[in-house]
C-alpha cells in the first residue's frame, strides 16, 4: 500500500498569497521589482512552502 498524504492546506494558503504579492511587486514595464529586499524575502518563502509541499508528497 501506498501512504501518500495530501497538499498541506497551511503551505498551500500561505504559496497562494506569498505568490500573488511576487506577482504584485513585479514591474512588467521595466522587468523589475518594485522593492528588491522584499522581493528576496518574498520569493525564498515562497520557495520554501513549494519545497515543504513536494517534500511532504514523497
């Protein structure tokens, strides 16, 4: 038998709205963030919950 669990609805939540403020902060203009700081911190979180959400799956 296989002991698959399901996406974890918390990291699922937390990607989503991490996601939609990258896409917010992004210029399409001048292909650049608004604020570069933020956007590291934004962009290494949202690595982070996608790692811990296909980590969990294996």
């Amino acid at each position: 038998m296989s002991n698959k669990k399901g996406l974890s609805l918390p990291f699922l939540i937390i990607a989503i709205v991490i996601g939609s403020a990258i896409y917010r902060e992004f210029n399409f203009e001048t292909y650049r963030f608004e604020k570069p700081a933020l956007a590291v911190v934004y962009i290494l979180t949202f690595v982070m919950c996608v790692y811990f959400m296909v980590r969990g799956r294996k």
